[in-house]
C-alpha cells in the first residue's frame, strides 16, 4: 500500500509514520504544515528511507491537495492533521475551526475528487480514515459523584464537547460520516484516549511535568488534579491506527483506549516517583506541584470501551501505563537537547530557513 498520512510530523502522526515504515513493506507520503509542534526530528531515523516522502503542505489549500494525490495515488488517507490543544483553543479558537474544520472539508473534497477517478477495484480498496479524539463525548460521571460501576465511552456514545477544540473535533466527526453517506467516501473514523509516550511537545501534561520538574520549576495542576483521563502509550496507538486502515470496513468507527483511568494528580505524582528514582536531587520532585485554577469547561472524567477493536479487529495495548511511562521519563531524560530545541524556537527557525510551505 501508499498510504498518505496527514500531520505525520505530529506526535502521534510520526509515531504512525516511524511505524509503518520500520514494521512493513507500505510506503508513506507524509504531508504537513510543520506548526510549531510539528517536529521532523521525530521522524530521522527513517527520513532516508526509500518508501518514505515528505511534503510541507497546509491541508487547507484543497487545490495543492488535489495536485499531491493525483501525483502520488495513494491506496489509503489516515487524517491525522489538527489542532489538539485545549488552553490554546480556548484563548485562540478561529485557528482550531480553520485546521480542524475547514482543513478536513478541504481534504474530504480533494479526496472525493481524487477517488471518484479510480476504477473499480482500487476504489474497493480505498480508506479514508479519519483521526479523533475521546474528547468529542463531553465528559463521564466521576467516582466522587456516583458509586457502582462506572460508564465507558462507546462508539455510540452521544456526541457533547466541552471545548472549542473537541468542538471543532467533533464537526470534523460528522463531515466524515457526512462524505460517506452521501457521497459513498470509504470512510473510517477512530476516537482515542490520551497519548503519551516519546517526542511529545512540551505543552502536554506529562512532557510539561518532566521539563517543568528538571528545571526546578512549578508542576502546575489544574483544580485539585481529580479529573480522570484514560492514558494510552503512543506506539500502541499507532499499530490500533494501522490495524484500522488496514483491516476495518467503511463505515465503521472504533474507540481505542489504553485501560488505563488515573487522576491527573495520581500521573504528576508518578512521574515524580520515577524521576526521584532515575535522577535523584536533595528534595523531592513531589515538592514543586503547585494547584492552579481550573480552566473553563474542563471535563472531570474520560474513559474508553476498547473492547469492540479488540474483538473484532485483534488489537490491545501492549504498554501498560508503568511501563509505558517509564519509557516515556527515560526518553526525556535521554534527549533534554531535544526539549531545549524545541521549546527555544530553534527548531521552527530550522524549518523556515530549510522548507518553503506550498500554497497555491
């Protein structure tokens, strides 16, 4: 197969990416924007290889897109190209509605155009499969409000996003579905829980304590750190991606999870566990968590049903959450330059100097 995978400079886009090239004979055309959490050095150790290609493009210029899958003709999209933080779509939502929105209108269009001139038998095979997130359900009843056992996200759960950004995830959602029932677009869609894991900016929450805790400064944490969210190592999600594209029919829609429900003050304190353990200092790194005030519209509680990938397409993590962020504060600690790039501009600077972007 050519797979053609949008924001594949992304975090959990390049884990796609390092994936398919190193675990298959597929080959990939990676097209992406390169924003500032866009990081081609995520993707170095397969960036010379021959079934690899890059292509700094904006996913919302639907006529470059359009140039890009004629030229390539690739067998499968995985859409996984958006704006995926939550405190910068509340103090900047228009750019969150244009990326996520608008963008996969976009390239919905260059793919219907594109697979409406294929024959019969590759249009059979033809996916179009469209990245999402958990966040586009609202939130769940949390343990402090209701005793028995708990509700899990479905794929039928009822969509109620909290935030601009699972708002615009969640338009996104629907003009998928939309192009396959009306247009017959092959499409796929998947919603997953928190990643984590290697090559994560440092805005997130784990990457962000492990920086944060480094340099002696305050491990921020939103409200009493009660909100419960499921964590799933990124390299297990990327293998649920490729066994989706590769296996699942139109039409259908997984949730992919990690089985793994902690408070966000229980994954601060673990990671300051590990971090006393692999790089010990006179005090406790447990000593700089700080409470800040919560943010606005902030759900308490996610949770994901993975249950229906597991049957019907053969997927489970294999990462639990220990060991999984073990790997995950060793890769840290193994790569500070790394961080120090990235969160000093240096490597954005790199790319404008390096890469022109293609805007037609």
């Amino acid at each position: 197969m050519k797979i053609l995978i949008t924001g594949g400079a992304g975090f959990i886009g390049s884990a796609v990416v390092r994936h398919i090239i190193q675990n298959t004979q597929d080959s990939v055309v990676n097209v992406d924007k390169l924003t500032y959490a866009g990081n081609l050095e995520s993707l170095k150790e397969i960036s010379d290889n021959e079934r690899y290609m890059f292509v700094r493009l904006d996913i919302c210029d639907q006529h470059a897109l359009s140039e890009l899958l004629s030229k390539h003709q690739p067998d499968a999209i995985m859409h996984l190209a958006a704006e995926s933080h939550v405190d910068r779509s509340i103090s900047g939502p228009a750019e969150f509605v244009q990326t996520n929105v608008v963008g996969t209108y976009s390239l919905l269009e260059a793919c219907r155009q594109y697979w409406s001139t294929l024959d019969e038998s590759r249009k059979k095979v033809f996916r179009f499969h469209h990245i999402s997130t958990d966040e586009v359900y609202g939130d769940l009843p949390h343990p402090d409000e209701m005793s028995g056992e708990l509700p899990l996200f479905t794929e039928s759960t009822p969509y109620a996003p909290s935030s601009p950004y699972s708002a615009t995830k969640a338009a996104s959602d629907h003009l998928v579905r939309a192009w396959g029932r009306t247009y017959k677009l092959p499409v796929i869609i998947t919603n997953c829980s928190n990643n984590y894991g290697p090559y994560h900016f440092p805005e997130k929450l784990i990457p962000l304590i492990i920086s944060n805790a480094l340099e002696g400064k305050p491990l921020p944490v939103y409200g009493k750190g009660d909100q419960i969210r499921d964590w799933l190592y990124v390299e297990d999600h990327a293998r649920a991606l490729y066994t989706v594209v590769t296996k699942a029919q139109p039409g259908t829609t997984y949730n992919v999870g990690g089985h793994n429900e902690k408070k966000n003050l229980e994954v601060v304190e673990t990671v300051c566990a590990l971090l006393d353990e692999l790089c010990p200092k006179t005090s406790k790194y447990s000593e700089q968590i700080t409470y800040t005030t919560d943010r606005p519209g902030h759900d308490r509680r996610y949770a994901i049903d993975a249950s229906k990938i597991e049957k019907e397409l053969g997927w489970k993590p294999q990462e639990t959450f220990e060991s999984g962020l073990r790997k995950t504060v060793e890769w840290y600690l193994n790569n500070s330059e790394w961080v120090a790039r990235v969160k000093g501009g240096e490597y954005q600077n790199w790319i404008e100097q390096n890469y022109e972007q293609r805007n037609s």
